[in-house]
C-alpha cells in the first residue's frame, strides 16, 4: 500500500520536476559565493547583474568570448545589458573567475 502510494506520488510529481531549471553544481555556487558573485548575481534571476542562465544563452557558440568576460568580472565595466556597471572583482582572484566564467557559460 505505501509503495503504491509512493508510485502514485512520483508520477505526479514528475511533470513539475521536468518544468523545474536544470539543477546547478553546488560547488559552482558556493564559489560564486565565495567570490562574492552572489550580492549581484543568480542563476535563475536578474538581481543587479543579468541572470547567469542568460549570459550562457547570449553567448552560446562564441568561445571566444571567455577571456573577455574574464577580465571584464576581474576589472569591472558596464553597457552590456543596461545601465548597471559591474565593480570589480579582484580580491575573487583571476583563476576562481575564469572557472566560474567557464561555468557560466556552460550553463543550460
Ligand atoms: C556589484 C554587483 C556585481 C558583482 C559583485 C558581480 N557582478 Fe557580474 N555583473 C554585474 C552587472 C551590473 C553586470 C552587467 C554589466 C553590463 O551591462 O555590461 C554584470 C555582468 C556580468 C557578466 C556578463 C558580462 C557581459 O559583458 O555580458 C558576467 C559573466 C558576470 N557578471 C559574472 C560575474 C562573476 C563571476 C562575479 C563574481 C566574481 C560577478 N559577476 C560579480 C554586477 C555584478
């Protein structure tokens, strides 16, 4: 009886767990907490900074964008998605950036 009740749960909750973002890697996150990202940064939402998810959709297919992006998080600058300016991040440390920066472009 509970392993039925079980079955049935799953296949109603199944077609929620699809609608749901693909999970994100925790240790990313607690890196990009870590570094601070997190002040300004989701990977889901627009907060200061554009959502994560959206970076990796803009820049789909142009890998040669990611030493840009990296010193751009490590100086700082601004004129990409609004009016907003990212201050710099270089007490994060340029190898933890371009780890995250990899990351975030990989993102589903
Ligand atoms: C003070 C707030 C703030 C912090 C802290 C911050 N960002 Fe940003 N970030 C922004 C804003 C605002 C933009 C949009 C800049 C623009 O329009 O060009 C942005 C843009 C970006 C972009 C896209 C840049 C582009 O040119 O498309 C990436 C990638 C990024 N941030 C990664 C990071 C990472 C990684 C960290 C942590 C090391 C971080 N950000 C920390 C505010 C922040």
């Amino acid at each position: 009886m509970k392993l039925q009740f079980l079955l049935l749960a799953c296949t109603v909750a199944s077609p929620l767990a699809l609608a749901a973002p693909p999970p994100v890697d925790p240790a990313m996150l607690e890196l990009a907490d870590k570094s601070r990202c997190l002040t300004c940064h989701d990977v889901d939402e627009t907060v200061r900074g554009p959502a994560w998810r959206d970076v990796a959709k803009r820049y789909r297919g142009k890998p040669e964008v990611e030493e840009v992006l990296v010193a751009k998080v490590y100086e700082g600058g601004g004129g990409v998605w609004g009016n907003d300016y990212m201050s710099a991040n270089k007490r994060a440390g340029i190898d933890n950036i371009r780890i995250l920066v990899r990351w975030i472009l990989s993102l589903p």
